[in-house]
C-alpha cells in the first residue's frame, strides 16, 4: 500500500517536471527577448518548481523502491533509472537553473541556448527512464 502512494507521487511529480519544463524554452525566448520583468518572474518561478519536481520524484522513486523490496529485489533496469534521475538532476541543477540565472541577470542567447539545451537533456533522459521503468511489460 504504502509503495502504490508513493508511485503515485513518483509519477505525478515527475509529469511535473516535464510538463513545466515544456514551457521553460518559450519562457526563456521571451525573457531573452524583452526586458519584461514579469516574464523572468514567470520563469523564475517555473524553474523553482522544476527544482522541487525533480528531487520529489527522485525521492519519491526511492521511497517506493525501497518499500517494494529494494536492490535485492529490483533489477538493473530499476537501478539504472535511479541513476538517471540522478543525472536529471544534475542537469536541473547545473544546466536548466544556472543557465536560468544567467539568462535572468545578464540575458543573451548563449544563457537561453543553455536552458534550452538542459531542457532537451532533461526530456530525453526522462523519456529514457519512463520507458525503463515499463520494460518489464515489454520483456526488455
């Protein structure tokens, strides 16, 4: 029971992520493009709840990993996309945020190209984790 709760969280916190993380790019477009404040406010926003999204789900991911059994249980497809959400956040961290605050302070395309690349490494890892973590029904 209490390992369904948190997939539930898991799940949710990381459709979070990605669905705020869809409007990031067109923020930081327009954030680079306009002195707008209310726009970098937006934005700033957005990527302070990018942050709580990712770490939850990691989180979350571990909580209901290790209730369901933990390593001796799962495999390495499971181990694997432990890692991955770890590397997500990384990216978050190094790429999305501090290329977010670069864009906020001193603006310019590289700073927007930045948030933008981190985006793109961000839904790619997250489409690699969701379709790890249904392999099993597809006997990968």
């Amino acid at each position: 029971m209490i390992k369904n709760i948190f997939v539930v969280l898991h799940v949710i916190t990381a459709a979070g992520w990605f669905g705020v993380a869809l409007m990031l790019t067109s923020i930081s477009r327009s954030a680079a493009e306009t002195s707008d404040r209310s726009i970098r406010d937006v934005g700033t926003k957005a990527v302070g709840m990018m942050n709580v999204f990712v770490v939850a789900t990691f989180l979350f991911g571990l909580i209901a990993f290790l209730a369901g059994g933990g390593f001796a249980v799962y495999g390495p497809v499971y181990h694997t996309s432990l890692l991955l959400v770890l590397i997500l956040i990384l990216v978050q961290f190094f790429m999305i945020r501090s290329g977010w605050i670069s864009l906020v302070k001193e603006g310019g395309a590289a700073a927007r190209k930045k948030v933008a690349m981190g985006v793109g490494i961000g839904h790619l890892l997250w489409l690699v984790v969701l379709i790890l973590m249904f392999s099993h029904y597809f006997a990968i």
